[in-house]
C-alpha cells in the first residue's frame, strides 16, 4: 500500500471540455469539475489521472490513450490543455509544478529505461539522470518532488537494482544520498519523494527485510530516520511519507503507515517529530484497506483518500482540527478498485484527482471550495 496511484501510467494546445456538477460532501455543497484530456481513451485502465495543482490553479497529470500509450498533461486553470511527450519516449509522467510552471516528471525510452525530465515554462525539457543509474530495463532515474526554487528530488535505481535518493540543484548539479540502515539488495535503498521550500527533503528507505521506514533529510544533508506509531516490519509494510505532497513550508510531513495486518492509517508529523495518527471514517479495515494521505498544504489541510470495506476508494478532507469531510465524484464507481482519488490540494484548498468509473476508466476532476 505505498502508493500515490500505483503507478499509471510534440505540445499542443487544445480546448477541454469540462462539466461542473454541484455535488454534496459531509453536508456541504461543492462543486466538482469534471474533465478529460482530449485523446485520452475511453477503454478500461485508460482516460485521464489528475496529479497535481498549484497556487496558480494549473493542473498536471497524464492520460492514457486508446491506443494504450501515456502522455503527460498541463491544464490551465481556463481549462486548456496543453500535450507533454518526451520526444522519443515510450511513456511520459508528468508529476508536479511549482507556481511558475517548472513542472517535473520521469519518462521510458525505447530500450524501457527511466530518466527524469524538467520542463520549463517555455516548454523546453532537460533530461535528468541520477550520477550512477542503471541501464538495463527497469533501471534510470524517477524525479519527483519539487519546490518554489526550482530544486527536484527523486531517486535512481543503480546496475543492482538498489535505489539511491538525490537531489537537483535549480542550475542542474545533482547530489545523491543515502539513509542510514538502508537496505543494499536488490529492490531496497533510499526513495526521496518531497522537497519544501526550506530545501528540507522527505521520503523512505526499504530495510533489509522489505519494511519501510520514513525520514526527513534538511538543507545541510543531515538524516533523521522514523517510525510512525504502529508500523509493522514486514515486507511493504511500515512508515511512508506520501509522494510528492509529504512536506508544507513549515514542516509538517504526512504519509500513511501500514501495521502488521496490513491496514493503513494515515499520519501528521509535525517539525518537532511529534505524530498524531488518523483514520477517515468509514476506512476499512481489511488488509489493503486503510487512509492513505495525499498532500498537506501550508494551512495543515490534508486531502487524500480512504479504502472502505469493499475496496472502493473515497475521497477525504482533513481539517487541522482534525474534523473530516468525506466525498465521492459524481459517476465513481462503487466496485472493488473504482471510486474516487484525490491527489493534491493547493494553498487556496482546491483539490484535484481522478475517479474510475463504473467500466474501469479514469477522469480526471477538480474540487473547489464553497
């Protein structure tokens, strides 16, 4: 259950269509926008997958076409959508961007290795590839979180499969690292996933035994290692900070733990490195089922998502006073895997995400406030 989505998978400039549908949410209306990037297909495990808004209102994401090929996307806050391929890429990730457009993201090329990519406002991309990244398929370099300056972080996956954490200066020197305790063997090492504006990064190493463990890396390279309350030791099991949204300007980190039975709670860790754990109400609490946080923005509003009894996914809100507010997307589905998947909040509280439909197929929406 480490999972932002599990992963999903020249520009041009076209019209969307969206479609505002006043829908009701822990007894307050919203209104959630529905849209589709144009060319995203219409078969299951295709369409469009909402990642990430700024304070600008702009939205990135990707979507899958009908011929099963992924792209990254940028929406405009008027709705305009704007293609992103890298060129010769076989599959483009568009992640996360910051208020003046950088965004970030990985794509695989012809012989199905990763590289990271950083694309300016302009449009022009810089190929990212971690000092020491594999080459053989399924190895390269994955760039994730990004700040206000510019600075990315990620991490690459080496000749043995291990992964190494790093992070990219805005004039492009890359500096990688370790957390202490992390795992050498193949499939373990140090996953950096979030930068704040203090240049403070967060993410997880996987240990010897496949458990995860959360740790928070400040601007002068200092590692402290954690534990959410709870955790368990096993294999997938442990402490995660989530993807990309883990970390507000203050320093207030959030992720989900996963316990011995294979539950998620969702967690607030606050700067002094005091925990408070949650669960959303009506979180299952099977195996695989739990609160899995997405972001938290700089006002400790928290925004992700829970899995109920069924499987179904649900979105939540989190006040910081710890009152939530759940809801669902109009057209979710309410089958094992369908329902609705909030990815990121801004500053202002607008939320985006995606929902699957009743026939597996993915759109993409956005929630503002009242």
């Amino acid at each position: 259950m480490n999972t932002k989505w599990q992963w999903l998978t020249g520009v041009t400039f076209v019209a969307g269509l969206v479609m505002a549908i006043p829908a009701s949410a822990g007894g307050t209306d919203r209104t959630i926008t529905e849209f589709q990037a144009p060319g995203a297909g219409t078969g299951a495990g295709q369409g469009t997958y909402a990642v990430y808004i700024n304070n600008v209102g702009e939205i990135s994401g990707i979507y899958t076409d009908g011929s099963n090929i992924t792209h990254g996307f940028i929406r405009s806050p008027d709705g305009w959508f704007t293609t992103i391929d890298v060129p010769g890429a076989l599959f483009t990730q568009a992640l996360f961007s910051n208020d003046e457009g950088t965004l970030n993201g990985f794509f695989l090329d012809k012989d199905s290795v990763w590289h990271g990519f950083v694309r300016a406002p302009c449009g022009d991309i810089t190929v990212v590839d971690g000092p020491g990244a594999g080459t053989a398929p399924g190895q390269g370099t994955f760039d994730f979180g990004i700040n206000e300056e510019g600075a990315t972080t990620g991490y690459f996956i080496d000749t043995n499969n291990v992964d190494h954490g790093f992070l990219r200066a805005p004039d492009g020197r890359i500096t990688t690292f370790d957390a202490p305790q992390a795992g050498t063997g193949a499939g373990q090492g140090t996953i950096a996933n979030s930068i704040n504006e203090r240049g403070e990064i967060a993410g997880y190493f996987i240990d010897t035994n496949n458990a995860n463990h959360g740790f928070l890396r400040t601007r002068d390279g200092r590692i402290t290692t954690f534990e959410g309350p709870g955790a368990g030791t096993g294999a997938g099991q442990g402490t995660t900070p989530t993807l990309g949204g883990a970390l507000n300007p203050q320093g207030d980190m959030t992720g989900n733990i996963v316990n011995a039975t294979n539950v998620s709670d969702g967690f607030l860790r606050a700067p002094d490195g005091t925990f408070t754990t949650f669960e959303a109400p009506g979180a299952g609490t099977g195996a695989g089922q739990g609160t899995i946080p997405e972001q938290i923005n700089p006002s400790r509003v928290i925004t992700g998502q829970y899995v109920d009894g069924n499987g179904v996914n649900h979105g939540f809100v989190r006040a910081p006073d710890g009152t939530f507010t759940t809801f669902d997307a109009p057209g979710a589905g309410t089958g094992p895997g369908q329902g609705t998947i909030p990815a990121s909040l801004n500053n202002a509280g607008a939320i985006t995400g995606f929902f699957s439909d009743a026939d597996g197929v993915a759109h993409g929406f956005l929630r503002n406030r009242p």
